[in-house]
C-alpha cells in the first residue's frame, strides 16, 4: 500500500534524491523546503512518515518533530542532519526520532530507515 | 668571679676592664706611696692606709660599672645579629627572588630563590655584575636599561612592553618578571629587584590562547561541516543512484567502478569536515563503564563489508574475561575508527588486519591492539605521526591520530605506535581498567510468573 512521505530539506536537489529513493518503495512523496511549509503539509496532508533535515530556514527538525508529536500523534520522524554531534545525536534520540541520518548517507540506510519506520503500525 | 664562670678560658670580655682597674690600682698605689714618701718623710703609714682603701674601693666600683657596661653592650650586640639573621632569613624564605644591586650594578646580596632559581651558588654572584643573569645577547642593552634606571630612580616593574628573560648557570633561558625598588644609604644608592619566573604563567597563557583559538576553529568548522555536507549527500546519494541503474542495465564495469571512486572519495571529504569539528569541539564528555570488546564488535559491523571489498581481512581475537574500562563512547569508538581506517589505507593491495583485547597485569589496564600487515612507517615518521596535521597521505587531514591520542590522554591513557618498514605496523592503545568491587553474587530471588488470565 502507497503511503505518504513527507520530505523535508532546503536543498532542492537532496529533496529530490530522497523522493527518488523513497517513490523506489512504492510510496508517496510531498516536498517541503522550510519549517512552515512542512508544519503547513503536516495539517493538510497528514503523512504516514516524516524525513527531515535539522537546520532549516524559518524554523529547525525539532520544531517539525514537535508539531508532528502534538497534532498527529504517534507519526514517525526521520531526522538528518550534516552538522552531526554526539549532543545532537542524544538529543535526536531523546525527542523521540525514529532514526537519524549523518549526512552524506548511504541510500540503503535511508531506505531501510525508512522501511523500518513505516513497518511499525501507528498506534 | 664568680659571675664569669660561664665564660671560656681566655675570654677576653673581662680582662680588658680588669687590666684597666690593675692599671689604675697600680697607678694610684704609686701616687699615693711616692706623694706620701716625699711629703711626710716615711712617716706615712696612718694616712697612705686611708688613701689605699680609697683606691680599692674606687677600683672595684670602676670595675663593677665597666662590667655592667659591657654586659649591656654584648647583649644588645646579640640582639642585633638575631635580628639580622631574622631578617636573613625571611630573605631567604620568600616564594620570589630578591636581588641587591649597588649603582655600579654589582650584586650584593641575593636570597636563596635567585641561587635555586638560576643555578649559580651565592658566593659565585656577589660582587658580579647583574648582567651575568641575563642572556648574553641582552647583556649590552641591559646595561644601557641600567644606567637610565639609576638616572631616574623610582619603584616600578621592569621592562615595559619587553619580555624579560632570566639565563641559569647552564645557559638555559626562561621567561621572569622583575620589580625594582630603589633605596639611598649611606655607601650610595642599591636597587632591590624582585624576581619571578613566570615559566607556568606563560604556559598557561599560551594554553588559553590555544583553546580561543580552538573555539574559533569549532566555529568556521561547524559552518563548513554543513555547508559541505549537504553537497556531499547529494553527491553521494546520487553516485548512489547511478550505480543500481548502471548494475541492472549492465554497464561495463570500468564506469561502475569509476561511480564507485566518485562516492567514496564525497564521504572522504565528509571526514575532514567532521574531524575538525571533533577538534575544535568542548570536549563535554560522559564517561560510563564500558568493555572494548563491545566496541571492537560494534565498528566491525561498521567496517566488515567496506574492508572485504578492498580484499581486507579482519580478524578478531578478544579476551572474554576483559575488565571494563571508563570511558566516553564516542571518543572511544572515534579512536577505533581512525586506527581501522588507518589500517585499511596502509594496505591498498589488501591484507589482514588483526584487532586483540587483553588485560595488561601492571598497572591493571586494558590494552586493545590494531595491527595490519601494510608497508609500515618508517622511525622518522612514526615519531611525527600523532602530531596535529602531521599526515602521509595525500588524502589526510593530520588530525585523527592526533585525536585519538588526545582521547588516550583524556582517559588516563596511552597509544603506542610500533612499524616495521615492509611488515606493517601495530597500534596499542592502553586504557586503565575500571576498578570494580568484587561482586556478589546476588541470592537468586523467585520472579513470580505473570498469570495470564
């Protein structure tokens, strides 16, 4: 079954990787290239996944995971980021990410990452 | 007497004032015996018995008062040379160097800190000029400092704008502080200098400076980290793409195999932004109990796969009953990165790499060894081969041996390198153990089975 994806990052090219690589498994991709955008898409379109970026332009991945956490419960997050530090790596993990991505990734620990977080039902 | 007792032999305090009543006693025995003689015609005797007892009595007074005079005078003598070896020795026992100079700029004295300071003996500096204990290329302008000094007198820190420098016995050199203060006696006017060495304040000034200027680095290294990392991803991700497409449709294998250095060398310049950014980063750590052979097994997951493909062989041999070390995960694990990365650069035509835990008896520590079968350092290169940016590879960035030995050291530890030109090359890396207590065995207690109802 085709399930949304929501990506989000503010490089238009890594955007379109990831919708490539996750359109792949059979699924669907939204865009999104900013904080509001993405909360935007969130309300709208309630996607079964989140992939997002920490630093973004008007608002950061925490901002994204929180407002995913209060108005869809239970959605899971994917956070990448290539300012990656053990503090952020525990922080990631504390708020509840469902996997979290040093970039440059591999394309399997994507897709797997996100295997791994669509295969978990929604509770 | 009976009051000089306690006095040696041959002491002569009491036989000067004696001497001088003797003197006096026979002087005036004389007078009277020859005035009596010649006035009274022998017939003297009731009168001279009268004058003679007056010349007693007088001499023993006269002696009583200069005895007394002298005991006073002796004891405030000793008095005094207490004090001065009081005063000689608060001189000697201050923490700083002091230095008397007269205006020719001759030492005159000097405490215990100069001697300990610059190695020379007391003896060796009094009445040598003050130049001696500066460098030699600074004697001649020190003169010329001097000379201005004693122009206008006053009490201030030596050497503004300059930094003074201190030169020992042995030539050896090291960074001081002086202060000078002037007095006027009466054999003309000496200059007090009070000397510091400053060898720590210095380092740790430098210290300080080291880590702004790490900080700093954090910062532009944060900012490159993301703005190249993002490039990197796409970059890789898309070589990525590529190769699946170029594997199904089977494109000949030089073009995979040209993707496959186009991806890994975006994940080689990923590195060089996140090494620097473990360089310049506070180093915050947690430091929990861990077992290096967890570790071991957790970066061979990492490395298995991408070694095999170079024709990497990695064997393990790990101790079970290895102790647990303290340690922060992350440095840890970075560590074990760099030295497997290390390895497997070492051998482009492939080889074995060989990791081992074992427990070192004394002192109780864990050591965990890499070794690989590469071409080896030569002895001139592995003396440099933890220094920062210190690299043989075209490729390197110098920073994570360095790294790895700065966390050796931040856990109470050592790396060791040791090559072999043509045989290759073997890191050890020695932790201390944790000290556990001995456990107990805890009673086994009956878990009540859930019920399912």
């Amino acid at each position: 079954m085709a399930l949304k994806v929501l990506v989000v990052d503010d490089e238009l090219d890594l955007v379109d990787t990831c919708a490539r690589l996750i359109e792949g498994l059979g699924h669907v991709c939204l865009r999104a290239f900013d904080g509001p955008e993405a909360i935007e898409l969130i309300d709208s379109e309630q996607p079964d996944l989140v992939v997002t970026d920490f630093n973004l332009p008007h608002g950061d991945g925490f901002g994204i995971l929180r407002h995913a956490n209060e108005n869809s419960p239970g959605i899971p997050v994917i956070m990448m980021t290539g300012y990656h530090t053990a503090d952020m790596a525990q922080a990631a993990s504390e708020a509840g990410v469902k996997a979290y991505l040093r970039k440059p990734f591999m394309t399997n620990d994507l897709m797997q990452a996100v295997r791994n977080a669509l295969a978990i039902p929604r509770q | 007497m009976t009051f000089d007792s306690a006095r040696p032999p041959g002491s002569e305090w009491y036989s000067r004032p004696l001497r001088l009543v003797l003197i006096y006693v026979i002087v005036g025995g004389l007078w009277v015996g020859v005035s009596d003689v010649i006035q009274l015609n022998f017939a003297f005797f009731p009168i001279a018995v009268d004058r003679l007892i007056f010349i007693a009595i007088t001499a023993v007074l006269s002696y009583i008062v200069v005895r007394e005079n002298r005991i006073v005078i002796e004891q405030s003598r000793a008095a005094e040379n207490e004090s001065a070896a009081r005063i000689r020795a608060y001189f000697n026992s201050a923490a700083e160097g002091l230095i008397v100079v007269d205006s020719q700029g001759r030492i005159v004295d000097a405490n215990a800190k100069v001697v300990q300071m610059f190695g020379y003996t007391e003896p060796e500096l009094i009445g040598q000029p003050i130049e001696m204990l500066a460098p030699e290329r600074l004697r001649g302008q020190h003169g010329g400092y001097r000379a201005e000094y004693m122009r206008a007198p006053i009490s201030r820190p030596m050497g503004f704008g300059r930094d003074p420098v201190g030169r020992r016995k042995d030539g050896s050199e090291f960074p001081i502080e002086v202060s000078l203060s002037y007095f006027a006696t009466r054999q003309g006017g000496i200059v007090t200098g009070y000397i510091t060495d400053v060898t720590e304040r210095r380092q740790l000034e430098f210290q300080s400076r080291r880590s702004e200027a790490m900080a700093a680095i954090g910062t532009v290294a944060a900012g490159v980290a993301h703005e190249l990392n993002n490039p990197l991803a796409i970059i890789s991700a898309r070589a990525e793409l590529v190769i699946a497409e170029a594997s199904n449709r089977g494109l000949p294998d030089q073009l995979l195999n040209d993707l496959q250095v186009i991806h890994r060398n975006a994940h080689r310049a990923s590195r060089v932004a996140t090494e620097l950014l473990t360089l310049a980063r506070t180093p915050q750590k947690s430091h929990k109990p861990l077992n290096l052979n967890d570790l071991v097994n957790e970066i061979m997951l990492l490395f298995r796969e991408q070694t095999a493909r170079d024709g990497i062989q990695i064997e393990t041999a790990l101790d079970p009953q290895l102790p647990p070390v303290s340690g922060d995960h992350t440095a840890l694990s970075q560590v074990l990165t760099n030295l497997l990365s290390n390895a497997r650069e070492a051998m482009p035509a492939g080889g074995i790499i060989r990791m081992k835990t074992c427990s070192a008896a004394q002192p109780q520590a864990v050591r965990l060894t890499v070794e690989d079968t590469g071409n080896g350092i030569p002895d001139d290169a592995a003396a440099k081969i933890f220094d920062l940016f210190y690299t043989t590879k075209s490729t390197g960035t110098g920073l994570g041996l360095w790294l790895s030995k700065r966390a050796g050291r931040e856990h109470g530890g050592t790396i060791e390198v040791k090559s072999q030109v043509g045989q290759g090359t073997i890191f050890i890396v020695t932790l201390p153990a944790l000290r556990t207590e001995p456990e107990q065995t805890p009673d086994p207690i009956a878990i009540p089975q859930a019920g399912r109802s």
